[in-house]
C-alpha cells in the first residue's frame, strides 16, 4: 500500500539508471499525507544549506516523543524498511555492486540517525521544505554522496503553487566527475558538465529515483520562476556507512 513502487516502473538507462513514475501513490493515500504533512514540525528543525532548506530525518519521523500524524509514521517505517530496500534493490539490481546482490533482513540496516551504528547499510526518509527563493536555484548541478546506493524524491507541490520550475534535471557528462566542489555541496565544475537530457516537473505525487552507481550521475534542480509557496518533497535515501564500501571515488575541492 505505501510503496512508492507499487506501479512496477521500467528502469531508463539514459543517461544512468533512473525511473519517473506519475501518480506513484494510490491517490487516496496521497491526499492523506499530503493534509497531514507535518509542515510545522520540519520549520521547527534546524535550516540546512545556509537556511534555505528544512528537512526532518526518518529518526524524527519515527521517535514516539514527536507529534508527527500516524499516515506518516508508517510511510517512513516502510520506506525505511528491509522490505523496501529490497525491492528497491530488485529494481537497480543489474546496475548495483556485488555487496547487494542478496535479500536482506531488518538485522542488516537500519533508519540512519537511528539505526544500531554496528549495522552497514542505512536507510532514510526526510520530509523536506525549500523556501520560496528567486535569486537561485536551490541545488545547482552537483553528484550525491559516494556512500549513497540510490536516491527517489516525491514531489509534494502545494495544490495552489502557481509557480514555474523546481524541476529535477538529469545531466550528461562531457568528462568522467573525477572533482567536485565539495564547498557548493559536490558541485560539478563546467568543464565537466554537459547538457540536461531528461527534466521531471514539480508535480503533485511525481517520484523519481537513481541508481548512483558512479560518479557521472549529475542532477540539478531548475530555477523556481515566481514561488510563493516552499517548495516540499520527501526524500527517500539508500546509503553504505562511512568507512564500509564505497562504489567510488571522487576528489573533494573545498
């Protein structure tokens, strides 16, 4: 019921492996997340990204001592859950390191922030709210962490955002990334960058996900043309440890 991947998504190879699924959730299931978002508890979280972005990680979501509505309680325990990253590794299995070519159980990973820290593979779901800016975009083109096995993002747009942009874009590359600024958050330099091929919208009950199974997988968030609103999704994550496997290795310029 509250699987992102419900409708059984083909995965795109161009220019890595990714999905784009519309109406993810059952609609009914959405509306029901989407009037209990938890708004006044992400703006009470500490600002990341120099106080422009707000986002509440699984270990908030899940604690008993928050207030957080119980439709999204159990969204998080499933997309935090062996059973999700499961499926999720069935899906990228062609494209994902030998170390994940089994099933796994809820004694190998854990919600990160709130997992056992003995346990090599977490898991995370983050509410997440952007505010409104104009001057820039909020993520420019950039690669994620190395330790991350694979990312989504469902897009949760006010029903009265009436604004352009906040688009996902996926790049290709004109050099392999073997550089990033890391102080710009692994932003890709120019001379490596190359042109957006694919660009999902900020649409209600949109998910896209990747496999970042190299360094070349760029993306970047268009510019926002006349926000009002925050900008909201969740961001549903899969990553190694520090210090336990990496699939790569990219130099970090600060």
């Amino acid at each position: 019921m509250y699987s992102l991947l419900q409708k059984k998504p083909t995965v795109q190879v161009d220019p890595y492996p990714h999905i784009v699924i519309e109406d993810a959730l059952p609609w009914d299931l959405y509306e029901e997340l989407e009037n209990n978002f938890p708004e006044s508890q992400v703006l009470n979280t500490e600002p990341f990204d120099n106080g422009i972005c707000y986002r509440m990680k699984a270990n908030r979501l899940l604690h008993p001592d928050e207030d957080i509505p119980e439709v999204w309680k159990k969204f998080t325990q499933y997309h935090t859950s062996a059973e999700w990253f499961n499926e999720v590794n069935g899906l990228f299995k062609p494209f994902m390191p030998n170390v994940l070519q089994k099933k796994f159980t809820e004694n190998d990973l854990g919600a990160r922030g709130w997992a056992d820290k003995n346990k090599n593979i977490w898991t995370d779901c983050q509410v997440v709210m952007h505010k409104p800016i104009v001057e820039k975009t909020s993520r420019t083109p950039h690669i994620d962490n190395p330790m991350e096995m694979w990312a989504g993002l469902l897009y949760m747009p006010y029903k009265n955002d009436e604004s352009v942009g906040g688009e996902f874009q996926l790049h290709k590359v004109k050099n392999k990334i073997s550089k990033v600024n890391m102080s710009k958050g692994r932003q890709v330099f120019d001379e490596d960058l190359g042109p957006v091929v694919k660009t999902v919208p900020y649409k209600r009950n949109t998910f896209v996900m990747f496999a970042n199974n190299s360094p070349n997988t760029v993306h970047s968030v268009s510019m926002r043309i006349s926000p009002t609103a925050y900008r909201r999704s969740v961001n549903i994550i899969g990553e190694f440890k520090r210090g336990y496997a990496k699939m790569y290795e990219v130099q970090e310029i600060r």
